[in-house]
C-alpha cells in the first residue's frame, strides 16, 4: 500500500493541479489507511477514523476542473494528520479544526457537540458525533462562499446526526445554552468572519451547572434563525414539552414582529386514509393555533392548510419517518426586510413505542 506522508500530500496540493487519475488515487490510498480504525472496537478510534473519512470527503466535493481550493487542501491535510496518527497509535485532540476561509456559525450546535463528548456521545455514536462536527465546518464555509441556500441543507444534516447521538443517550438530560450569556459572541469567535477560529475562544467550553434556554437563536451579524416545526405521537394531537418551547419562541418573535403572518401547515405519516389524516392533520393544526392564541398571538394572522399525507418525510429507520412526518409546519409570511432563516429541528420527536 502507498502511503502518503502530510508534507508530501501538502506539497503536491500546493505545487501543482491534481489531475482527477492523481486525486482518486490519493482518495484510494487514504480510504484504504482509514479500514482498520473504521472497524475498530474502540469507539475512539472509530470517531477520529470517521472524521478523517468525512474530511476527505469535503476534499472530493472541493475538487472542481482539476484543482483543489483553499478549503479542499486544509481538509485534505486534516484528513491525513487523522490518519497518520490512527496509523502511528499517536494522542488526538478532540477539537475539530475551522478552516482559515471558514468560520463559527451556529453556536448552539458548536455547544451541544462538546455536551455531548462530556456525556458519553463519543462512546454512544462515534460516527454521528464526528461527521455532525465537520459538517458544521462544512456548511459555515459554504455560507461564506455562497451563501445561506446553499448551506442551510449541511446545517440540517448537521441537526439530524446530533438527534441520532441523543438517541443513543436516552438516559442524558438535555439542556441549552443561553447564547448570550453563557458563549462568546460570533464577533470574538470569528473577528472579521470567514478567516477561520480566534483560538483564544476555541474549543467552546461546556460548565457542568446551568442553563436557561433561549428564546430565539440570533448569531450576530448574520441572519436571524428560528425553528418552525413541532411534532406529534402516533394517531395523537398533543403537543410535548418541547413542542410547547418551539412555539413559545415563535410566539416571541411574532410578538417582536407584529407585521409578520404565518400559516400551519399539518402532516401525517402514511398509515390509515387520506380521508382519516386530513382531519387528524386538522386537529394538529388547531392544537398549534389554539396555543399560540393563548400566548396573544392575533387569531387573524394565522392561516391553515391541512395536508394529510402529502409530503412524507424519509429516514433509514421507518420508525424516525413515521415521526418526522407526524408534523404542524409553521410557515411565514410578510418578511421583507427582515433576514429571517427558518429550519425544522428533530427534538420533540414522538417516537412509538411497542
């Protein structure tokens, strides 16, 4: 097997143009170094091997007409680093380096992935845990280059794992900080932004007491981010105690913007009629109004839009589609002039249990 040492690799990417035969062959001869520590039985060596593999992975997607860019070479380079310690049995940090064309977005997440190292996550779901940290990496620089579009659907996936490492920690309370007190600020993370980490801040600490939840995520500077989906038990209409958070921070910020409009739109999964999921969508659909009516949300700036089981949602495990469809999406109107993200969250999820 031909081994490609990390000054060598750096040279190579810094010299010349990889043709695309020269790049799969570095590709190859990386994947083949990461086998044994992707099969180890140690869920240590299984976390960093799968870092490795997702940074190479962010590599391949950077490679465009022959070349390389700037963040391809540094993932690329991290990757290597990975596997050349796993190879060496060398100590690894536990901090996922920014890239320098990058930066810190979305603390909130930042601060659940070290909770969750703190509690067993690396143990629990080494995988899930390593690729939801390069991903977050991932998307902010594709917002740096692109844009939020292009990066919302990375943030997703970012969520998804970090639900799939709280399944495999039922026993773990969940908590969240408060952003603005509990964090450093995106200026202090990120200085001008997009030209990576200020190491001084970087990795995020945890403390072991707190924390209040906040009402609305902002990242200064940036957009304003709110979740605008809750979801329900199977053949249920009821809202769960996360469910109820979500639309108390919708309510806050309809309260905050008093011109914006919003519709519920309900979901069911697949199971029993259309004729049958319509009205059960329907219920949903008055639960979330009914709420919101009672935090003082104006009945009149609530639309509906009952969709049965149009519109299902998918997973690898049946059991998550059929909850992550059992939904009411919260979808808003009348926000011009206002640099409002919204995106779903997997929190509350009702999960059937036989």
């Amino acid at each position: 097997m031909r081994s490609v040492s990390l000054k060598i690799l750096l040279g190579l990417c810094a010299a010349m143009a990889l043709s695309h035969g020269h790049a799969s062959s570095i590709w190859s001869d990386m994947t083949t170094q990461l086998q044994p520590a992707l099969k180890s039985t140690d869920p240590l060596n299984q976390y960093h091997a799968h870092k490795a593999q997702m940074w190479l992975s962010y590599a391949k997607n950077e490679q465009s007409e022959n070349s390389l860019t700037v963040a391809g070479k540094e993932a690329l380079g991290y990757s290597q680093q990975l596997i050349d310690a796993l190879t060496q049995s060398q100590l690894i940090s536990l901090t996922t380096p920014v890239l320098s064309v990058s930066q810190v977005m979305r603390r909130d997440l930042w601060w659940q992935i070290e909770y969750f190292k703190q509690h067993g996550g690396i143990q629990a779901a080494p995988q899930a845990l390593a690729e939801a940290e390069v991903m977050l990496v991932w998307a902010a620089a594709e917002y740096c280059e692109l844009g939020w579009r292009h990066a919302k659907e990375h943030f997703f996936a970012v969520e998804q794992r970090l639900y799939q490492v709280k399944l495999a920690l039922p026993e773990l309370k969940m908590v969240q900080p408060n952003l603005n007190q509990d964090l450093p600020t995106m200026q202090q993370f990120n200085g001008q932004g997009c030209h990576g980490v200020n190491s001084q801040y970087w990795p995020i600490q945890v403390a072991n007491n707190q924390v209040i939840e906040p009402s609305i995520k902002v990242d200064e500077a940036t957009e304003l981010h709110v979740e605008n989906v809750v979801h329900f038990a199977l053949d249920q209409a009821d809202l769960n105690a996360e469910g109820q958070r979500i639309l108390d921070r919708i309510s806050a910020l309809l309260h905050e913007h008093r011109d914006i409009q919003i519709t519920l739109v309900g979901h069911t999964d697949m199971r029993a009629s259309q004729a049958y999921n319509l009205k059960l969508s329907q219920r949903r659909i008055n639960t979330g109004r009914q709420y919101l009516v009672a935090k003082g949300i104006s009945d009149q700036r609530i639309a509906e839009q009952a969709k049965g089981k149009q519109d299902l949602l998918q997973d690898s495990d049946q059991k998550i589609a059929h909850a992550k469809s059992r939904r009411v999406v919260i979808e808003f109107h009348d926000i011009e002039g206002k640099n409002l993200n919204v995106q779903p969250q997997w929190r509350d999820l009702q999960l059937e249990v036989k």
